[in-house]
C-alpha cells in the first residue's frame, strides 16, 4: 500500500541521484566549488579522524550546498559534549554507519555456523559553522595548501610505496589486469605535473581490483559493459578521495560521461521500493505480482482478485481512503501502525495490529482502532532508527495471518494487539466476529 517513509538507502541514494541526473558528479563538487577555501580535504569527525566511504561524498555536497568551509562535523550530543550548541533552526546532514553482525546458527548435521549479516544505520551530524560555544581551535581558518612542490612530493612518495609496476609510452592512460600493470603516457603529454598524477591515481585505484589485492571483477565482460561502468565509478570515487587525502586535484574525467546512465542504473540505486523489493524475493518466491500504485478511492480496479490486504502507511487521511475502498470491495485486511511521542527524552509509545473482517470492518473503523486522519504529535516520521518496531509490527501482522489461514492456533478471535514500548507488554483485544 502506500507508504512515503524513506529508509536510509533511499535517503542516501536519493542525493547522489540528483547530481547525476543533472550531469553533477558529486565527488568532484569540492573542486568545483566558489567557496572552497584553503586545502580540499576529506570531511572530519570531531576527533580529527576523516569519514569514509559514502560519507564522504554526503558531507561534501552538504558543505557545498550551504557554503560550509570548515571539515568538521559532530553530533548534537558531542557538541554538548564540547561545551557548544546547535543554533536554533540548523538543519542536520545525514551520515551512515555499516557494519556487518556475526550470528552463530546450528546447521542441518548439528555444526556451528557462523553467518555474517550486514546492517546501515543513519545519524545527524552538524557542521562547526552550525554550532557556538565550541573550543577555539574548532572554528580555526582552513589551512592553506602546502607549495605544490611539497604536495606532489608526497604523491610521488605515495606512488612508490604501492609497489605498482608503472610503464610509460603511448598516448592512452589505462590498467592491464592480464599483465598486472599501469600503462601512462609519457610525463610531457600532461599539461602539467599534477595533472600526471591525478590520471595516476585514477589508474591506481584501478589497479587495486587484481586478485592478489582486493580482487574485483564485477563480471566485466567488454569495454563500456554494465561491469566496466561500475568498476569506472569505483575509480572516480578512489582518485578523488585519495586528491583530497594527498592535496591536488583530480581529473575531470569527460569521456565517462557516457557512465551516468549506467552508474543511474547500478542494482538499487535509483529505482522505486516495489522494483527493489521484486528483486529481493524472486530470489526465493515465484509468481509474484509487485506493482507501484498509489492506492485510493479510484485504484478499484488495480485490487481486483485480491483476497487479502495489509495496511501499512503513515498518513492517517490515505488510510481512510485505503478502509473505505477495501471494505466497498469486501476484502479483509490487517492494519498495523505506531503512535510515537517522547518522554524524558525517550521515545515512548505502542504498536497495533488490527484485523478487519468482512464481517466486522464497518463495526471496528467506527470504533477508531486504527487513525483516520493526521495526529501532527506522532513523531514516526522523524524517527529512523526504529526499524525493530516495524519489523515487529510485520511479525503481529503474518502471525495473525497465519492463524486466520489455520497454520496457527487460535484459542479466540483476536482482532486487535497491542504492544506498549515502556512496559514491554502486548495487549489483545479477543472481541470475535460477529461480536
């Protein structure tokens, strides 16, 4: 059904989409930028350690789109932490934490087996220039650049410690992974030092997929496939990190701009939760019929044949549209939903799942289980690090599937469930049909 909350992947990916759908690589923003002052370097923790990975690019167009300067970033509980303050109406930047979590099952001869399952959580940060009070050394003036002779004597340094076999001759620029080697040009046909060098890292960055390194392949088959556009953007993202890292400027690569429909393309980036989510389980269901509609009083038609429904959206006025074309149609469905606030700073809460028969729909939505319009308290929306809520909320709804189906026992006709987040309680509502 309908359901306009975005999770991190979308959050994340949605940023990026829109620099590439405008033709904006958002790794090279930084260069780019009118308000860059001082030295280019990679975003900072307020610890001084650099963030990583997608991060890095999240921070960057951050910094760009509202004119930041300074690299530093913090939380709100670190900037108290630090004696400052967020100032009233700053709007946070999103960061993301990935991890992988070592789960040890039983296997089918009784052997331990260790299964890694990898997770993404989302948190705000602030930039420096959104905080007062913070020590002085925070808020100190971008540090100007070494001399360019200093800086290109550390990416000399940093090229003779990777151990790569580099050749020169030709006119073309390119790794041989049949060869193991980096093919560059001769040093004359760039326009200048650090121009060579920027190619070089890009190449580097290349060179890092061999299988004795970190052996990537991305089934690359031919020149300008799918696999060879991903194993592109690996480069940008990797030669732009390392120009910050090392203090020059990378090269605008022009002739991967053929890449941003494929990079557009890459597995979910860009595509609706309906067609992510047919890919997922066709892996393991067959005969699923996934569409993107959004659901009101005149998608009659699109719910033909349908025998069961489950309610799932956080607009209270789109639910009552939902009910009231579900019950027209006759068709039972499960609602589940959560109602957030906060108490002494904690969320607070509960859960429900309601069932509505053919036979009991009319009774229980004039009852009011289940909101029908808006409550501007519910702070579901601003809250993304709930997701063992919604999937708790999913299991109430398939159990009590499963015991209308049969599969499970059922001692009454329970139509609703509860579940109170402070006391950890869950609360049944056993009215049977017809009651």
């Amino acid at each position: 059904m309908t359901n306009d909350r975005k999770d991190v992947y979308s959050r994340v990916t949605d940023r990026i989409i829109a620099d590439l759908e405008r033709g904006v690589r958002t790794w090279m923003k930084p260069w780019s930028a009118e308000n860059t002052a001082g030295r280019i370097c990679r975003p900072l923790r307020h610890n001084g350690i650099p963030y990583q990975g997608m991060n890095v690019l999240l921070l960057w167009g951050e910094a760009v789109e509202k004119g930041y300067t300074a690299p530093i970033w913090l939380t709100y509980k670190q900037a108290q932490e630090l004696g400052g303050n967020v100032r009233k109406g700053e709007k946070s930047a999103l960061v993301v934490y990935a991890n992988k979590l070592t789960r040890t099952e039983t296997g089918d001869q009784g052997e331990e087996i260790e299964k890694q399952i990898p997770f993404m959580k989302a948190y705000a940060v602030f930039n420096v220039q959104q905080v007062e009070g913070l020590p002085a050394h925070y808020y100190g003036q971008p540090e100007n650049p070494l001399p360019l002779s200093e800086r290109l004597e550390q990416v000399e340094s940093f090229v003779a410690n990777t151990g790569a076999d580099i050749r020169h001759g030709g006119n073309s620029a390119f790794y041989a992974p049949s060869k193991d080697l980096v093919q560059m040009p001769p040093f004359e046909a760039f326009k200048d030092k650090e121009s060579y060098y920027a190619t070089l890292l890009h190449e580097l960055s290349h060179w890092t997929s061999h299988k004795s390194r970190l052996d990537r392949s991305f089934n690359a088959k031919r020149f300008g496939d799918h696999g060879y556009a991903r194993e592109e953007l690996v480069a940008e993202l990797g030669a732009a990190f390392l120009s910050a890292d090392l203090g020059i400027t990378p090269e605008v690569r022009e002739d991967h701009a053929a890449y941003l429909d494929h990079w557009l393309q890459e597995d979910e980036l860009g595509k609706s939760k309906a067609d992510v989510y047919r890919k997922r389980y066709e892996n393991f269901r067959s005969g699923l019929s996934i569409k993107k509609k959004f659901i009101d009083l005149s998608a009659g038609d699109e719910l033909k044949g349908v025998t069961f429904a489950f309610v799932c959206v956080d607009n209270g006025d789109a639910r009552a549209e939902i009910f009231s074309l579900l019950i027209s149609m006759e068709i039972p469905f499960i609602d589940v939903g959560m109602g957030l606030d906060k108490k002494h700073g904690a969320i607070n809460g509960m859960m429900r799942m309601v069932y509505y028969s053919t036979e009991t729909a009319d009774e229980l939505q004039k009852k009011g289980l289940s909101p029908l319009s808006e409550n501007p308290n519910n702070i579901y929306k601003t809250n993304i690090q709930i997701g063992e809520l919604n999937a708790l909320n999913a299991c109430l709804a398939v159990v009590k599937f499963k015991q209308i189906r049969g599969f499970y026992h059922e001692e009454s006709a329970i139509i609703q469930a509860l579940f109170e987040i402070a006391d950890m309680k869950i609360v049944t509502d056993g009215v049977s049909d017809g009651d």
